[in-house]
C-alpha cells in the first residue's frame, strides 16, 4: 500500500489527466497508479494526500471518519471577535450548513513560501491570517465560509490532515514524500 503527501502547488489542478490550460498532478508526481485522497480546488495549496488503495482512500477524504483538514486562510479585512464566533459554527450557507469548527486569528507564519503569482495588495484594505479547523469538506467550503462573514478568502494552504503537517512534513509547493499509514492513525490501516 502506497501514501504519498504531496504539497500542491497553486493553480495545479487535482487529477493525473491533462487539462487544457492547467498543470495538473501529472506534472509533479510521476507514480503510477496512486490517485488523491480528497481534492483541493486550483486556487488552493498544500498538503494532498494520494494512495494506490480505495478503501485508505475513502477513510483518508469521507468527513464520516472525521480526518480533521487544517487550513491557513489569508482574509481581507480583520474579522473580530463576533465574526469569528459566527464562522466557527454552524453557519448556514444556503445549500447546507457548516459543521462548527475550530478558528484562531494568527500571525503570517515566517515559514510561508510566496505565492506566484502574488496576492494582490491594496493600501485601503488590510489582510489578515486565520487557521480553520474541519471535520467536513464541501467544495469551495471555506471561501464559502469566510465570504459569507465579509472576509473573502485571498489565499488558502491546505496546512495538516489529521496528524500530518507542513510543521511534522516540510514540503515547499511541488515536493512530495513517502509517508508510512502509521502516521496517519487510522486503526484499520496500520501498515
């Protein structure tokens, strides 16, 4: 059984197969047959995990095992404490409602790597950093979440799947490594 952690890069789209205007995982992982455990949308980074086997696969991205994704958010603004309140759940975004979530406001981490191409910067608007905390995984779900509190999302970096992160695993955007399912703490799945 294969586990491969991966950080995607940003606008690298999340499947092997070639796409018209994008690279894809194909352009930075040349294994055969391991395919991703969950997806990140092309405007996302971070840590993506790919195995060779379903049924890890399923356990590793199904929210009902509860695999807790980390997110480190850049919004526009600076929220306070009630809209932190309010994004950390349950928040109804229309089509579903949010599970609650763990949220800090944090400083830009001093080990992030630039963004290319940049963020773009306005003087009048300032930004600031959070971490997200999730058991669940609806598409776009944290745009979706800080949007809906009058934060827009500007960057988003996948930081940790359960115990696994960019503190325990440095990767720079493109790197990937071997990863023992030991690691990931899902009983059914000691290798």
């Amino acid at each position: 059984m294969r586990l491969i952690l991966f950080n995607k890069p940003f606008q690298v789209m999340c499947q092997f197969s070639a796409h018209a205007s994008r690279p894809t995982l194909a352009d930075h992982l040349s294994i055969p047959d391991v395919y991703p455990a969950g997806r990140l949308d092309a405007d996302s980074e971070g840590l993506l995990l790919l195995t060779d086997n379903g049924k890890l696969q399923h356990a590793i991205a199904h929210p009902d095992y509860k695999q807790s994704k980390t997110y480190l958010v850049q919004v526009e603004g600076i929220p306070d404490k009630n809209a932190l309140q309010r994004l950390s759940g349950p928040l109804d975004l229309g089509d579903f409602t949010t599970q609650p979530c763990a949220v800090k406001r944090v400083e830009e981490p001093d080990w992030l790597w630039p963004r290319n191409p940049p963020i773009r910067e306005r003087l009048n608007a300032p930004t600031s950093w959070l971490t997200i905390e999730l058991t669940e995984g609806k598409n776009r779900q944290v745009r979706r979440m800080t949007g809906a509190i009058g934060f827009p999302t500007l960057r988003l970096i996948r930081i940790a799947i359960g115990p696994i992160s960019l503190q325990s695993h440095p990767l720079y955007p493109g790197e990937w490594q071997d990863l023992s399912t030991n690691e990931l703490q899902i009983p059914s799945f000691r290798s």
